[in-house]
C-alpha cells in the first residue's frame, strides 16, 4: 500500500524534494515537514483511536470554528489550510491537517525569560476577551477507577505498579479535591486554547506563532490562566522560577485579563494531568492505543507522577506567590 505521503502527493499535485522529515513534540498526534516544489508544510497526522472517539468530529469541527475566530482578531496562530473548503483532510480513513510551515522552534524551559512571560500573558488575556460570558463553564467531574489501574498494572509492570500504589493516595486526594473546587468555580466562561504550554508555541526571535489548535473551546479562563502561568514558569521542569510565574500573571493583567481572587480554589482544580496519566496508562495497558504508543505511554507515566508529587509539595510556595 502507497505511504500517506505519497498519496498527499498525488492528492494535491505536489513533488516532494526530499523525504519527509519527523517534526520533535506531538505526544498524540504525529508531525512532519514536508518539503515540496510547490511550498514548504507541516503535516499533522491525527491519532486513528482519538479520531475513533464518538465526539471526535463534533470536537474539531467546534475548534476550527474558534480557530477562524482567533484568526479574524488578529491573535497570532498558524492555522490550518484549507483545501476544498475544509480543513481537516482525508484519506482512506486516515485524517489529517496541513499547515504552511513557520520556521520557528518551541523554547526550553532554560531559554524562557520574563519577556516570554509576560508576552504568553498578554496574548492568552486577548483570547480570553474575544468572547467572555458570563455562564458555567462545561466541566464534568472527574471518576477515574484508580483501582482498576492498579489492578491491570500489577500484571503489567511491577515498576509502574509501585508508583501508583505509592502514590495512590494522592490521585484520590487530588480527584476529589478539584471535583469539589470545580463546583465552586466562578460563573465565566471565555475561549481556551487548552494545551497552550512551551512545546505549542513556536518562536522565531521576538514573533511567535501559536499551534496546535485542535483543542480549542469554551472553558474556564481562570483555570487554564493558573496552569499556564505554571507551565511557562518551570513546572515541566519540577523547577518553578516563582519571577517567572509573577511576569505571567502581570502580563495577563496588563492585558486586561482579569485574574482571580480564589488562588487556593484554583490550585485544587489543576489536576487535569490525572487524565493524562490515565490515557498514558491506557498506552501502557494498550487500550484504545497503537502498539507503537507504549514507549511513550510509558515515560508519559513517569513524568506525570513526576509532576504530581512535585505539585503537592510546591502547594504552599505557589500559594504564597500569587498576585
């Protein structure tokens, strides 16, 4: 059977110059550089088992209608090509999305300043804005059998097996702690980019464009602020440089982002990486899952852990320094 790529060849009429080249990032999905005589583009191959999801068409089609909105304001994004009036491309049964290719790279966490800060703040605050309301944002609460995965990975992994035992108690302390804080969360509801962290923003010098937009929606601004100011500050690293963190916040305000007044409120809804840690479980287990998603699945486990016992021991130090 002919590669996606020779198809998309003779799809659009291009002519490839060199072989396509594997694009860094994309733990889910899958990025390529295609070099062609008719122009340079980046690929963005879509997981077949997350484009088996029930909601997964009504998810993206909602996402480029946000897309196209952040497009008109002016907010810088590398959207999505269209072709035949869509976007999302197909062929036989395989899905995809193309992009003209921005030559730019994604920042380490050693290379971020408060200019990065101050500038994702700022930017993060003028998407938020295009479309406040003030209603409920659709947060469903969150039932992970923590037991079943224990359960399976005791036959699976005795590494594995052990960090969630260990660590047991802390998955159901976050789950119900951010199920309670979630019912309480303020009455706003705003577009979210919702994986807006360093690898999804790529820059050349002082311009930047924002990827990855597939998971745009409306959500709560609040939370998606508090993650974001953590991730751009150093909790990838297990390393929050707290000047960092404040340049974030501050960036957002200055923007006329409104921040919180619920710090604490905000700190117990940031446990979203439960969920992440169980699809990479699922990866592990392989369910609903490639077989080549297990290597990743597994040091997706690890550094999630990671992160979750790093964040419970920095709760107080992040409190402290919120604005």
């Amino acid at each position: 059977m002919e590669s996606i790529f020779t198809r998309i060849e003779q799809k659009y009429n291009w002519k490839m110059k060199v072989p396509p080249i594997r694009l860094t990032g994309g733990f889910m999905h899958k990025m390529y550089k295609l070099e062609t005589e008719q122009g340079i583009y980046a690929l963005k191959l879509l997981n077949k088992f997350v484009m088996q999801r029930e909601t997964a068409m009504e998810n993206y089609a909602a996402a480029e209608r946000l897309e196209n909105i952040l497009n008109q304001k002016d907010i810088p994004i590398l959207p999505a090509l269209s072709f035949g009036g869509r976007k999302m491309q197909e062929l036989d049964g395989e899905y995809f999305y193309l992009f003209d290719y921005y030559d730019g790279k994604a920042l380490s966490g050693k290379e971020i300043t408060e200019y990065h800060c101050t500038e994702i703040g700022k930017v993060l605050a003028d998407i938020h804005n295009i479309d406040k309301k003030m209603e409920k944002a659709d947060l469903d609460e969150m039932e992970i059998d923590w037991d079943f995965y224990l359960m399976e990975m005791e036959k699976a992994d005795n590494c594995l097996y052990e960090m969630l035992k260990e660590n047991y108690a802390l998955m159901i302390e976050s789950q119900n702690n951010g199920n309670r804080a979630k019912r309480n969360l303020p009455c706003v509801s705003a577009i979210c980019h919702n994986d807006m962290d360093c690898k999804n923003i790529l820059w050349s010098g002082k311009n930047y464009r924002i990827i990855d937009l597939e998971c745009l929606s409306y959500n709560n601004p609040l939370m998606e602020l508090f993650e974001l100011a953590l991730c751009w500050s150093g909790y990838e690293e297990c390393q929050i440089d707290f000047t960092l963190f404040q340049s974030f916040l501050k960036g957002y305000a200055e923007s006329g982002g409104e921040l919180p007044t619920d710090w604490e409120m905000l700190y117990d809804c940031n446990n979203g990486r439960l969920e992440w840690l169980e699809y990479n479980l699922k990866r592990v287990l392989g369910i609903d899952c490639g077989e080549d998603e297990k290597e990743m699945g597994l040091q997706q486990v690890k550094e999630t852990i990671r992160h979750m016992i790093y964040y419970a021991k920095m709760r107080e130090q992040i409190l402290v320094n919120c604005i």
